[in-house]
DNA sequence: ATTACTAAAAGACGAGTAA
DNA sequence: TTTACTCGTCTTTTAGTAA
C-alpha cells in the first residue's frame, strides 16, 4: 500500500534511469524511516517484481523493474487525468437496440467484475445496455480517451480481451460505458453498464432514445 | 501517510471541482477497505484540514480543501520530475572564493536543516562552499528550473526566506546548490553544500576552479 | 439507510542483535 | 560498515454495535 511512495522516491533519486547505490541508511533518511523498514520495504518490492536489487560493500544497487516503472506510470496518469483533465462534458444520444447477449455473459464473468468494483466502486448489473448511436455519437464515441484501463485475462484456456471504461451517467443513473478494445467492434454500439437493470428501473424498451454523459 | 492515496482518488471522483456525495460504503468499495476504515481516513483527512465535508441523508458531500489540492500537486510535480525530466547535466564551473558566514548561520537553523535531510537524505554540513561562477556558469545557472522547493519560514518574530534545491555533486562528493529566492541576490556566486565539510575534505582553498555538476 | 464508537486481530515499526 | 532477523510495542484494520 504505501510502496508505491517509496518506490516514487526511489524513481526520484535516479533509479528510473539506471542502478543507484544505496545503503538502507542513505534511504531510510529519504523517507524518514528506520533502516529496518527500509530493508523490509526493500524485500516487499523486490518480492513484488517492483526492483532489482544487487548487494554490494556499502551498500546495494538498486533500480526499476519495468512493472515499478509501469506501476508509477499509472501514478502519473491518474494525476494527469486529475489536473489536465478539461471539463468537456461528452453526451452520446442513440436509441436502445437489443444485443446479441454477450453483454449479459462477460458482465457475469468474475474476472471482469472484480475490476469492475475497483474501478467504478460498484458491482455492475450482470447485463449491459446496448445504445445504437446517433451520428454525432459516432464521432464523439472516437474522440473518448482517458478511459480507465480494464485488463484482459486467461480463463479456462479462453483469453478474455480487455478494454477501456468511462464513468459516465445515464439520465441520473450513475454508470459507465465500456469500450472493449476488439478491433472490429462495431463503432456506432455504446455498451453501458450500471449498479441496477436499467430496461427495468427505466421501463426502457427498443427504440427509445437516450443520452449518455461522460 | 496513506491518507494521500484516498485524497487522490477522491480528486478522480470529481472531489477537486465539486463536493461528491459519497456515502462510506461507496467509497469503501473505491479504496477496497472496509466502511470503518472510510470513516476513519475522512475524519483524518477533515481533521489535517484536506477535505471538507458536510452531511447528507444517505451520505455526504465531500470536497477537497485548497491544502489538499496543494498536496496533491505536489506529489503530481514528483511525478512530472521522475517522467518528463529531460537528461540534461548541467555542469557549472568557477572558483572557490569566502563568503559572508551567513551560508553557516542558515545551515544551522532547524527550519532549513530538516528541509534538507528530507529532500537531501543527508544532514548538510553547517556552512556553504561559495563558488563564483565562470561566464558559463552564471548563464547555466539562470536556466537552472525543476529544482526542489524549500520552504521559508517564520521563527522569533524572523522570516526566512524559501529557495530550490538541486541535488548536485562536486567531483565524487554528493551534495547539493542551493538557490535562495531573495531577489537581489547575486547571480555569479553557487552555493554548494554537502554532508562533510567541503574545504577541509577535499583541500580546497579560495580561487581553486572547482566544477559543479547537476 | 447512514456514521462512528469500542474491542480484538492484524500489520508495521524500530531496538537489539547476528552474520 | 553492511543486511536482515527476532521481538516487544505501537498503529491500523475490521467486526460488532450504538446512535
């Protein structure tokens, strides 16, 4: 949990470029800790894949596995997406059509839904609505990016690709849509999912028409 | 020390421009703890003045303090440092010459001193190297920027003036230059400070050429 | 529903110490 | 000097519960 801020600090002094010598001394002034949490921090990011470490009199060299490098990149990113985020509030109209119920079968996967929790702080409807976007949908639905990452994974020998997820709002339903990273997925189909059945709280049916808000 | 975690991600739910209603259970699902902790972390973070919150039926509406986006600016300009700093060392040269004895007077206030094993790692040695830089050097030093920021103060009725840091090194001792804010301060001398006593150690004496390097 | 208290469990910390 | 172990203490967490 807080190794991420050790693992930053060791990126400050240099360990993000090449190896850098420290003893859990030198380090343990840096973030104002003991030398005995030092080496313990030390073992936890090791243990993690986060660093590489290589003993040497006086000290050890110590660097940035690119997972550490990876892991203070999505840091960095979340922070970009806090102060260099323009408010550009993006509104996707498109009419309700039924999908091919796939939607309802990856929604219910555990491997999706697990980060599903994490990224929106809800555990979505095991269903996604499908929107059929209008033209100007289209084109906005392009332009998204800033999205939060959600990572494929392996699963009884299937590989489940990832993709990207926006919160976003459905009249005053809180959501999200998803935006799966298939390359051939049919550009003018918005999937948004949400904490409840949307076609039921609602009473939405094929044909209406609605507007997402990013 | 974790509390800037929950900060963080209270900014990603909008907390930065707008107060966001949460209850503690939402937010507990967004950090993966349980709702005690939530409670906690809010009282901890309204209490080191970083949000502010008011009540609601069903929740409460949280927003981020002016200190708390401070801090979390801070730790955004970290990142910037570790991802966006161009290889540039700058190396700056000049003659060591005496100073006024105000660099030992400054380096032996508390208020400076714990700034610098904090950003430093080190507890300088309580006096500065002054170098009076070459033609170069005072052009180098102008474009000097990205340096770490130290705080000015007030301390028995006194103000001490802030300044930036630059982790430096002069041949193989590692140090830093410290750059005072004070306006009219003269733009051909460095002052270069170091956990040992630069003269002593390395023999130096007023008009050796010495090269800083940053 | 909430929030936040208490109490017990879990985890992190630094002093002491061995290698 | 180092690193990293054990161990006692302090801190943080969650479960249970009251308001």
């Amino acid at each position: 949990m807080v190794d991420v801020l050790a693992l930053k600090k060791l990126a400050l002094l240099g360990a993000i470029h090449a190896p850098v010598k420290l003893s859990t001394l030198d380090f343990a002034k840096h973030i104002q800790a003991s030398p005995q949490t030092v080496s313990r921090r030390f073992q936890s990011l090791e243990r993690k894949g986060l660093i590489l470490r290589r003993h040497m009199p006086g000290g050890q060299m110590v660097s940035l596995t690119q997972k550490g490098v990876d892991l203070l990149k999505k840091e960095f990113s979340e922070y970009r997406q806090i102060f260099e985020f323009k408010a550009k509030p993006c509104r996707l109209k498109g009419r309700v059509i039924t999908g091919l119920g796939e939607g309802q079968y990856y929604m219910s996967l555990d491997g999706y839904v697990k980060q599903f929790v994490k990224i929106l702080g809800f555990r979505p409807f095991p269903g996604t609505l499908n929107i059929k976007l209008d033209e100007d949908g289209i084109i906005e639905r392009r332009k998204l990016n800033g999205g939060i990452a959600l990572h494929g994974f392996k699963s009884h020998q299937r590989t489940y690709g990832g993709g990207h997820v926006y919160p976003a709002r459905l009249g005053r339903i809180k959501g999200a849509v998803v935006i799966p990273e298939r390359t051939h997925y049919p550009a003018d189909v918005l999937e948004f999912i949400a904490p409840i059945n949307l076609r039921e709280k609602l009473g939405l049916k094929d044909g209406d028409v609605v507007e997402v808000r990013i």
